[in-house]
C-alpha cells in the first residue's frame, strides 16, 4: 500500500469517532425552551419597531398628520362653531384624538398583507411558537406609534390652548384608554389584512368603514344638533363612547357608562374579530 493510501486510510480511522461523538453529543443535548407567549410577541413587537427604523416615512402619520389634522379642524371650525379657538379646542382636542389614532390602526392590516405577498407569513406559521405571536406583535408594535401620535397631538393642543381640567392623571387615563380600544379595534384590520389580495384593496375597504364610525360621530360636535335618525347611529357608535370617555376623563370626570361600552366594545372586537383573524391565519 503507498504511503498516500496509508495516511488516508489513517485519517478515516480517526474521523470515524470524531464524528460518531459529535453525532451523540448532539443527539444527547436538550432543545431550547420554547418560548413564552409574552416572549414571541415582544420579539416580534420589536420586529415591527426595527422595520419603522428602516423605513422613517412610515412615522409621517404619527407625526405630521397628527399635526395637521389638530391646526386645521381647530382653526378651520373654532370660531364657526364655539366662538373661538381657545373655547373650540377644549371640546375638540381629546375628540380629534380619538378620531386620528382609530384611523391610523388600519395601516395594520397593510402592513400584514405586505408581509403575506413577501412569504413572510409561510416562515411564522413553521416556527415552534405561540400561533399568534406575530399578530399580537404587530398589534404591540403599532401601540408605540399610537402612543406617539397622542404626545404630538397633545403637545400641539397644549401649545394652542388646550388645559385639561383633569391633569397628568386624566390625561394619562385617557391616553390608556384609547390605546386598549385601539389595540382590540386593530383586530378588525388584521382580518382584512390576512382576508383581501392586495394592499390597495386592504386600503380602501379600510376607509370605508373608517371614515362613517369616526365622522358620524360626538368628535366635532354634540349630536344634539343632528336628526333624530342620526342621533340614533352616532350615540350607540363605539366611537362615540370612546370619545366620550377620553373628554371625560381628561376634564377631570369618571364617566362610569362610557368606560364600561368602551371596553366592552374592545372586548368584542378582541373575541370576535381577533378569532376570525387566527382561523384565516391558520388555513391560509
């Protein structure tokens, strides 16, 4: 036998149990844990958050629009409709609050469907996790920019004019609310996001139930003024309740029944769009 074969021959003789106990060593060590529920849904809470710090224009409508939305309808309906500013946006500021975050949950059910035409979502359903870990985490994500956009509002509002009667605390009650209703209404979008093909269909299916629950509602005015058949639509709106209870509480009230229909209409939300949501996750 050559030398050449020999040392072949050798080195077979040695790897063989090299790689016969590096078989075993790996046969024999435990798995990782699985992870929590609470666990996978931060991570990819915190996914969400990284994709935002890629892409900043997505902040436009926490930041901007906000902005916007606050200097127009003060100025543009102040003086028409309570005599000034400083009396208007007293009224105006926690409505229009409410009216901008519950329209910025739609971008949800975008962000879901442009994952869905990646193959992000083929990836998530393969993972050892709680199944719906990354719905909730797009849901804590976008919270954040809730939370964002309700600093802004309120320092524009504070620098026009606004106090509320309530202090820090009604103000932080409010905020609190609004973000629990704006969690469990964002289930509504996660539906359309996994049940509709395109982006732009998400879109405007979006507005179109958006734009009736936040307008027809006790936002810009008191319902007092309206028909007797509107009145009947805007006083029982989810919307209206949560409007409600936000000007309450940052005027310094506890409005006990506004609460209460606020969250039980997340609560609903949360049971009944929320399940709709994982049964179109888990088939498709």
């Amino acid at each position: 036998m050559s030398t050449a074969a020999t040392k072949e021959a050798e080195d077979l003789t040695f790897t063989a149990p090299k790689t016969e106990s590096l078989a075993a060593l790996l046969v024999a060590r435990e798995r990782p844990p699985r992870p929590s529920a609470l666990a996978a849904s931060v991570t990819f809470g915190w996914r969400a958050m990284l994709k935002i710090k890629h892409v900043p224009e997505q902040l436009f409508d926490v930041t901007a629009f906000p902005i916007m939305m606050v200097l127009m309808y003060t100025y543009l309906f102040g003086g028409a409709l309570a005599g000034s500013v400083d009396a208007y946006i007293q009224f105006l500021l926690p409505g229009i609050l409410v009216m901008s975050v519950v329209m910025i949950t739609m971008y949800t059910g975008v962000a879901i469907n442009t994952d869905i035409d990646k193959g992000v979502f083929d990836r998530f359903r393969t993972l050892p996790i709680w199944r719906p870990a990354p719905m909730v985490g797009y849901l804590l994500g976008d919270a954040v920019r809730y939370v964002m956009a309700s600093i802004v509002m309120l320092t524009v509002g504070m620098v026009i004019g606004y106090r509320p009667a309530g202090g820090p605390m009604g103000v932080l009650l409010g905020v609190v609310l609004l973000l629990v209703f704006s969690f469990a209404f964002s289930w509504i979008w996660t539906m359309f996001g996994l049940m509709l093909r395109t982006e732009k269909s998400v879109m405007g299916v979006s507005m179109m139930v958006i734009f009736p629950l936040t307008f027809l509602s006790n936002v810009f005015v008191e319902p007092k003024t309206m028909p007797g058949w509107l009145q009947a639509f805007v006083n029982n709106s989810p919307v209206t309740h949560l409007a409600t209870a936000v000007r309450e509480l940052m005027a310094g009230n506890w409005p006990t029944a506004d609460i209460a229909w606020t969250l039980g209409w997340a609560a609903l939300f949360v049971v009944g769009f929320g399940a709709i949501t994982m049964r179109l996750y888990n088939r498709r």
